[in-house]
C-alpha cells in the first residue's frame, strides 16, 4: 500500500482537469501577459515578484500550461483555503513566511476575480507549490547533513502537474493540502505535542528555577514553590494544597521523577544540575526541538513499511514493529560520541548465535596492540586469536617489538563464550558501516541513562529475547530451540527467509501517545544544524 504513496496522499486526479471559469472583462489578454511573466523566470533576475522570491520557476510554467495560460486563483474558495493553510502551516513545525504569508493575506483581503493581476495569481501559485512540497517531502534536504543518508525518497507515482491543476479547477485546493499532510500517528502525535507547548510559550512559558545546592527528597529548599509551579505547568505536578512548602515532600520528588523520566534523566527525585538545567530550558527551545523532528519524520515515515526493528539512537532504545503494531521495545547502547552509530537502514538477513567477532582494525590499532604486545597472554586470556592467510598464529611466539600499532600484520578475532564482547547473539543487516546489533557481556551499562558507550554497534539490553521474537515470526522458532543451539557453544547463523528491515534514527523528542513526550539529550549534536536549516530561506535542491 505504502508503496503507492502519492496515489493514496493526493489521489484527486480522477478525469480530466474541469474546465476553467471565463475570464472576466479585467483580464482579457491576460494569457499572453501571463505567459510573458512566466517566461521571464527562466532567467534569476525574473524569479521575484514584488518582493518574493519564486521557488518554483520550473514547475509554475507546467502548471500554467495546464492551466490553458489562464489564471489560477479565481475562485475565492481556493484563496481562502490556501490563506488558510499558510497561517495554520505551522501547525506543521513549518514557517508562514516560507509560503509568502504576508502576500498571501494581502491578496485574500481582496479575493475576487476582477483584482486579479498576473503578479498576484503567481504568487499565490508559488505559494502553493511551496507548501505542498514542504508538507510532503519536509523542507530540508537529509542529503545536504548526511551525505549517507540512505532512506528512500517518496515516490510521486502520479504527474504533480496534474493533481494540482485538477483541484484547482475543482475548487478543492484545501482537500490537496490536506491530503498532502503527513497522516502517520507518531507525526500526529508530534503535532500535538507542538500545539501544547505553543500554548505554554503563549501563555507566558514556565518560571525559571534560581541557582543553589542539590536538593534531596524530603530536604527543604526555599525554591520549592518555583519548582512546583514549573512542573505543574508542565503536568508532572498536580496542586494539593501545599504549593508554599519548601520541603521537597514525596508527592514533589515523584513529580521530579517523572519529569526525569521523561527527560532522559535518572529518576531519582533529586534536584541535581543535570535536572535543574532541563528544567530551565525556555520552552521556545522546545518547540524548536519539536520542529525538527516533525521534519524528520517527514523525512522517513511515507516510506517505511509494516514491519521492522528501529533504533531510536538518541533515546537509546529500540522497538520491534511486526504487522504494523508495536511489539516489543528494550534499552540499547549506542557509539559514543566520537565513535558514533550512523544512521541508515538496510534489511537484516542473518541471526548468529555463538558468534565469534573479528576486531575492527580501528580497535586493534588503538586498544588491543597496546595490551597485546605488553602481555602476549592478554589474548589468549580473553579468547582472542591471531589470524594470518596461513592460518591461525600463537601469540606466544612474536617478537612484538617489530611492530607497531600501525603496522601490525595480523587480524583479531574473539572465539564464541560467554565473555565474547558481542555476547550470544548478533543480528546482521550488511551495511558499509559494519554496524549491527548485538548481546554484551557489560550488563552493568544499561541502567546508565545516557548509553554512549560503543564504537558504533548497537548493543541490545535482551538481546535473547529479541532473537526469540525474530525466530518465531520468521521461522516458527521458540526460546527452547534457541537455548539448545546456544548450549552447544558452536557458532550458528540462521539465515531469515524474509529479511526484516533495520531503521537506526535519530529522534530528539519521542510522543509518548498519552498528550506528553520525551525530550532526549542531543547526544551527537545534529538538531542544531537542521534547526538552522530548517529557519533558512526555503532553497528546494535535488533530492
């Protein structure tokens, strides 16, 4: 289904394009005014009109000649409804001004088709082109952040020539717009998260919580009452009565959990630094993180299928999606933030139990060599062996004094057991990164809140669990077979009949579908650049 998305979002192409309304007596000759006008922007010193720039200069000209060269924006309904669309557009984390707002309001005000002027009909055009494209496709370009980015473009399966003049003609520009809008419950959900803290910023945002010492549960603090304030603004707390108190009482720190919770923090009901500076980010700063993951989902959510495994690298989970429900979710360990887990999607083919693991050149140049050459017995201590095209090669026997880290000649590779760094099973989806999913012996690392700890592989909290839940929809498997292949201790990989794919993303702010969200740490720093891209000058550049 998802595979003919346009045909499903703009689906108003049925016949014909209807004819257009007679030109009132103002504008006979409007046509050839009209076509000299679009010429003109073949050139860039005739892509602005009264002062806006026109950003579609390629597509307008079609759009016209679809038209008959008459003007498109006769019809007050379509004027209203574009009006409309422009001021609510950023209901959409998008920016009015991007779609010529003040233009567009101007030319409403006098929307009747004897003021129509070939200036204002391209405009008002433009203005459409813009939004449309922003709504369906996001207004940033992924390519232009990461040149490896890998997801797949939606496809317009229908001429957008086409579906745009038909409404038009149909007076049903509203219905384009609306089915242009990205209708997926995780977006939804953003943008209901957007309304709430746009209502808080309008109704004056959240106080400010003053300096001072770490506050734990059951002390006093003269800045408790600014405290519960705050998180009764926000909905953590609910007033009982005891708004004055300076102790931070047990109803109070249970607020402060929750809020800790729901900010990537340890939920320990103190008020420490790290929960003392996300209580005082201006709630503008979490619109703007609001906004750019509406993008992002704008980015990937047209195209992902019914099934699959993502991993939110920003929130350090990962949730298994199977017939379009979610199934099962768990904590991962992500790269850390100068070996960091890129993201990309591929299809995961392979379950290895008992899997061995050959080290990443990186890792034996920059960890292994070091330990390896002041104790040969480091390796066969920890179950590593050396290989060589001849073969296997016994530590013991080197004269490590010949190399360096550089140059050591020789490949790492880690046996199966229990101490094996990627545990007791691994999850395989080739990719150029040599990414996948993993066990770890480090079970200690997951109750961290912030889990950057790897070198870019994802590290699964039960990952058992995950392998049962992939073998059974796959292969009808059940966690009996799988403990029987993992008591014989020997490497086995299970090849899926129907491969599963793999979305590693990167989400600053999760919906959590019950009207609040989490608010992740920008552990690798990618919202500030989108966020700049996202308030530029709309560009449109190749996909």
């Amino acid at each position: 289904m998802r595979n003919r998305v346009l045909a499903v979002v703009l689906a108003l192409c049925l016949g014909s394009p209807v004819a257009a309304d007679p030109l009132p007596s103002s504008q006979v000759g409007a046509p050839t005014e009209l076509r000299t006008r679009l010429d003109g922007l073949g050139k860039p010193e005739g892509r602005s009109i009264g002062g806006a720039r026109i950003a579609g200069f390629e597509f307008l000209p079609k759009l016209y000649a679809a038209l008959g060269y008459q003007f498109a924006w006769t019809n007050p309904t379509n004027v209203a409804a574009l009006k409309d669309a422009v001021k609510r557009s950023w209901e959409d984390g998008l920016m009015p001004a991007d779609f010529h707002d003040k233009a567009v309001a101007e030319y409403a005000a006098s929307a009747t088709a004897d003021t129509s002027t070939v200036e204002r009909d391209i405009v008002l055009s433009d203005a459409l082109v813009r939004l449309l494209y922003q709504l369906y496709f996001g207004k940033v370009s992924p390519n232009g952040l990461d040149a490896n980015w890998n997801f797949a473009r939606p496809v317009l399966s229908d001429d957008p020539v086409k579906i745009i003049s038909t409404a038009i003609a149909e007076a049903n520009v509203a219905g384009l717009i609306e089915k242009a809008k990205l209708d997926h419950p995780f977006y939804g959900s953003l943008k209901a998260t957007l309304q709430a803290y746009t209502q808080v910023e309008v109704s004056g945002g959240w106080p400010e919580l003053p300096p001072g010492p770490t506050v734990k549960p059951g002390a006093a603090d003269s800045r408790m009452p600014v405290l519960r304030r705050r998180l009764t603004i926000t909905g953590e707390y609910q007033d009982d009565g005891n708004a004055d108190s300076d102790i931070l009482d047990e109803k109070l720190a249970e607020a402060l959990r929750h809020f800790q919770k729901d900010h990537g923090l340890e939920p320990d009901g103190t008020l420490g630094a790290q929960t003392h500076a996300a209580l005082n980010v201006p709630v503008h700063q979490r619109i703007e993180q609001i906004r750019v993951n509406l993008e992002r989902a704008r980015w990937v959510l047209r195209t992902i299928g019914d099934e699959m495994v993502v991993v939110n690298i920003a929130g350090f989970y990962l949730r298994v999606v199977l017939e379009g429900k979610p199934t099962w979710a768990t904590r991962v360990i992500v790269g850390q933030t100068y070996h960091k887990t890129p993201i990309f999607t591929e299809a995961m083919k392979h379950v290895v139990l008992n899997p061995d693991w050959t080290v990443p050149r990186s890792i034996v140049r920059n960890e292994l060599f070091a330990k390896a050459s002041a104790n040969p017995g480091y390796l066969t201590a920890n179950n590593y062996v050396l290989t060589s095209a001849s073969g296997p090669v016994d530590p013991a026997t080197l004269d490590w004094s010949q190399w360096t880290a550089a140059t050591f000649p020789y490949g790492v590779v880690q046996r199966p057991g229990p101490n094996n760094a990627l545990g007791l099973v691994k999850f395989l989806f080739p990719n150029k990164y040599s990414v996948y999913l993993h066990d770890t012996p480090r079970r200690d690392l997951f109750i961290k809140s912030g889990r950057t700890f790897s070198h870019g592989c994802i590290r699964v909290e039960d990952p058992l669990k995950l392998a049962e839940i992939i073998l059974a929809n796959r292969l009808g498997w059940d966690r009996a077979k799988i403990d029987s292949v993992l008591a014989a201790g020997k490497l086995h990989q299970v090849n899926l009949p129907k491969p599963l794919s793999v979305l590693l993303l990167y989400w600053t702010v999760d919906p959590q579908f019950d009207g609040s969200a989490r608010f992740y740490q920008d552990v690798y720093g990618r919202d500030a650049r989108l966020l700049k891209a996202l308030n530029s000058e709309f560009a449109p550049g190749a996909r």
